[in-house]
C-alpha cells in the first residue's frame, strides 16, 4: 500500500489551512480575519426593544398624504380641508371633474381605500393586508436602519436580531463606559424623523389661543421650538418633504463655529423643494426634527439645488448622532426600551478565563486518556483532535463568526463528541485484532463497521443543532453554530484523517507487530 493516500493529502492540506486561518484568533494578529468575543466574553450592552408597529401605518397614511398634495397642486387640482388623523386623512375635492384623476392616483398605491362620507368628504385609509405589511416591513427596517447606524458609529460586531413579531434584541460587545452606553443607546432609539413642515401664515399669531380641536380641524398641528419650549408653531399637518428623500447628511459649523448639520435631497426632493420655493416666496418654511421646530425661515426666493441645513445649539456629539441617523434613515416607528442589561469587561474576562479553564482541562484529561488506553492509536486520535479545534476556529474566523460562552461550551461538547468517534473506531479494531485477523484487515474493516454508529450519531445531532439554529435566539444560535461547526470537522479528521494516517504507517505497524502498544491490545 503506498504511504501516499488522498485521504492523508486532504487532511493535511485542511489542517494547513485550518492552522493558517486560527492564527490571527489565538495571537491576536492586526491582519486576517479573526473571531470576535460576544457580548457575554469581553462584557458590552444587551438591550431589547420594542417596536410600536402602529405608528408606521400613521407615518405612511402622513406620506401618502404627502405625496397627494404634491401631486394636485403640480397638476392644479383644487382640494381643501386635507386633515390627517391617525390612521386616515381626508379632504374635499373642489372640482369633480378631476375625479378620474384622483383615482388613478390612489389605483396606484397598494392597498389604498378610498370611500365618501355623508358630508362629501373623501376618506383615505389602508386595508387591513397593507397595514400588516407595513408594521411588519416597519420591524425589518428597524433593524436594518440600526445596524446601518451601529455600523457608522464604529462599533464593532453588533448584534440586531429580531424576536418575534415587534421585539428586537441589540447586542453590543465592547460597551464600556457609560458615556459609550448613552450615546449608543441615544443613537438607536432616536427617530431621526426630519420634515419640511409649512407655517399656517393665515393662523400663525392665533397659536397660543387655538384649541386643539380648531388646530385639528384646520389641518394643522402645533409644534414647539427646538430652543425655547414656551415659542410654539401652527404647522401644516402635511408636510411639504420628509427624511425619507436626503440622501447625505454631515456636520459643519457655522460662522459662529457652532455645530451645525448640512443635507442633500434626491432628485424628486429637490425638484420638489424648488417648485415650492419659487411659488411661496414670503412665507416661512420649518425644519422640523423629531417633532421639534429647529428654524423656521422666511423664503426669500426660489431655492436649488436640493440642499439645506440645520442649527439648533446642537454639541458636537449630538450633531455626530444626527447626521448619521439621518444618513442611516429614520426609523419607520418609534422603539420602546423593554429591557437592559450591562456586562463588565471584568465579568466577560472571568467568563473566558473560565471558559479556557473547562477547554484546556476536558482536553488535557481526554488526551491523557486515549494515550493510556489506546497506545499510538489514541496518539493518532489525539491528532485528529487538534485538528478538529483548530478547524472549528479557522471557519468561525472565516466567516466573522462571534464566540459567545454557550459557543465556547460547544466546543468543549465537540471534543468529547470528536474523541467518541475514535473510541468507536479503535473498539472495532480491536474486536477484530482480537479475532486473530490481520491488522489491515482489522483497520479497514474497523472504519466500515463503525461508519454507521458515527454518521447516525453525527446526523441526528446536527439536526438537533440545525433546529436549535433556525427557533433559538442569540447565545442559543452561537451554541448550534459552533455544535455544527465541530461536527462537519470531526467528520472529516475523525474518518478520514485518521483512516489516512493509519494508511500511510501501515508498513511500520505491521512490522512492529506489537499489538498492545498500537492498539492497547494484549
């Protein structure tokens, strides 16, 4: 038999790989991909949010209002009276004649319902399918909308996964101190809801005697001023642009160096933004953020261009986390905070500490073991052993996994499952040994008749692993990952590393003869 076999050549070329890639993880190298540690292992943020689902469906009935004024004043349709409230707006259409018009227009928005009521207003809503959708979408934009956030802020390998059907859970390795922790939390759960919002100049010096159902009826809202409390606004309730069409966001400073935050519109928004200038010249248009009026300048001519700014007395810091929500987007409904939990980088380093502990000590005492037992033949498992480690961590590292405790305890729960399979293996070399035949025989046939115990071991562990994935949540799916990981590697050094190893000392075992040193076999 040659010395040389394909089942040695490939456990060697992945044990190459495998050493090549962990190294960055176990020496902490600046180049290469290396695991992160998970919130539990170097101590960070856990918090679980709650998305208020409902608001979505009132921001997207304010957008589609929105996009109705635009839509008649560029195609001067008369209506009046538009009035937004909640979940519905309605107005009064003054010329019937542009009622085909209207209709398709809403026949183009998913979901629109569109009825008259008795007094000859029409009514706009969302069927029920629609809303779904949108609070549904409105969870998944959340989270994209924080890890775009978390991402630019500079954090390192955070975590936003969704549970269940409104809840979301951030993690956040690496948290230390409590300035990080606030501006953090403040960065996630900031609306970053801009508007262009136009002044009520007929009403604006009635605002503070407006009840709130005149303001109501108007259509119109009342918002107060970003600086003084006490100043307050009557607003359209429609506004002219939302955050939804800025495409870049930065901070700069004003003449006075005081923070300020410059933005660019897409194209329609620009568009948009001009036409409106140029016809409202003399009016005042207010840059509302977060339900706060931030200015509120009087148009002097037609503005282009598609950009604008915002002042407000804003720090550095804060105007850092608004340019970046902004830039990230605004979150399609407002999230609660439902629970909190900080872990210390101390707590995290004694998590570790222990972890290394349990790994060193379960490999030292099963490496120990198979030698005593076994002979060279449990040398060679113990190989397939290494092996196995360094691969687990090489795919981990590969694909940017992140090493949580319950991972770490899957890797320690792979190398008693990596050694069982040699135990397997070895028993059934040496049932055969000891029926008097040959030891080629006894290794080849040994690795057939252990084969099936070891797959149907292996595979109904790994869909249990797999299940444990796809219903689990955080520290749950880190457990399967590495569980899965271990697995796939002891398969591979387990069968067909060992298996090729025994193949290429073949003629050094039979020539030695000496049965009870190889196999533990008197």
């Amino acid at each position: 038999m040659n010395r040389i076999n394909y089942r040695i050549v490939i456990f060697v070329i992945s044990l190459i790989f495998a050493v090549g890639l962990s190294l960055p993880s176990f020496l902490q190298m600046e180049n290469g991909k290396k695991i992160s540690l998970g919130l539990d292992l170097q101590g960070g943020l856990h918090m679980l949010l709650g998305v208020q689902t409902k608001e979505a469906v009132v921001a997207k009935i304010k957008t589609i209002a929105s996009s109705l004024k635009y839509h008649t004043d560029d195609r001067a349709i008369l209506i009046d009276n538009l009035v937004i409230d909640r979940d519905k707006f309605s107005f009064i259409l003054l010329d019937e004649d542009e009622k085909a018009n209207l209709d398709k227009f809403f026949d183009e928005i998913d979901g629109a319902l569109v009825q008259k009521d008795e007094l000859g207003r029409y009514v706009v809503t969302l069927d029920e399918n629609q809303k779904q959708i949108t609070e549904d979408m409105a969870v998944s934009q959340v989270i994209e909308t924080i890890r775009n956030r978390l991402d630019q802020f500079g954090l390192a390998e955070p975590s936003v996964t969704r549970q269940g059907e409104t809840d979301i859970v951030v993690a956040l390795p690496g948290i230390k101190t409590q300035e990080q922790e606030q501006r953090a939390r403040e960065l996630i759960a900031k609306p970053a809801k801009l508007e262009m919002m136009t002044v009520d100049e007929k009403r604006a010096d009635q605002v503070y005697s407006l009840s709130a159902e005149d303001v109501k009826q108007y259509g119109d809202v009342v918002l107060e001023s970003s600086n003084d409390k006490e100043t307050k606004y009557l607003l359209k309730a429609v506004p002219l642009l939302t955050g939804s069409q800025i495409i870049d966001a930065t901070v700069a400073f004003d003449q006075n160096n005081q923070p300020i935050i410059n933005f660019r519109l897409d194209a329609i928004g620009a568009k948009t933004f001009g036409d409106f200038t140029g016809k409202n010249v003399g009016t005042r248009l207010a840059i509302v953020l977060d339900g706060l009026v931030y200015s509120a300048p009087v148009i002097r001519e037609r503005i282009g261009g598609g950009s604008g700014q915002i002042s407000g007395g804003f720090t550095v810091d804060e105007a850092g986390n608004v340019a970046i929500a902004l830039r990230s987007g605004a979150l399609k409904a407002p999230v609660v905070m439902l629970e909190k939990r900080s872990v210390g980088p101390s707590l995290g380093e004694d998590s570790v500490r222990s972890s290394i502990i349990a790994l060193i000590s379960g490999f030292v005492l099963v490496f120990v073991f198979m030698i005593v037992y076994y002979g060279y033949a449990g040398i060679i498992a113990n190989v397939a052993l290494v092996a196995n480690i360094f691969i687990i961590i090489a795919v981990m590292a590969m694909f940017g996994a992140t090493l949580t405790l319950p991972g770490m305890a899957g890797i320690v729960l792979t190398v008693g499952m990596a050694v069982d399979a040699n135990v397997i293996i070895n028993e059934r070399i040496r049932e055969l040994l000891q029926q008097n035949n040959s030891i080629s025989y006894s290794i080849v046939h040994g690795y057939k008749n252990a084969m099936s115990a070891i797959l149907d071991a292996n595979i109904t562990t790994l869909l249990v692993a797999v299940i444990l994935y796809v219903y689990g949540t955080g520290p749950i799916k880190g457990f399967a990952i590495t569980i899965s990981i271990g697995i796939l590697a002891s398969m591979l050094t387990a069968i067909l590393g060992t298996h090729g190893i025994y193949d290429t000392l073949m003629p050094n075992i039979a020539r030695a003869k000496n049965l009870k040193r190889w196999f533990g076999v008197r």
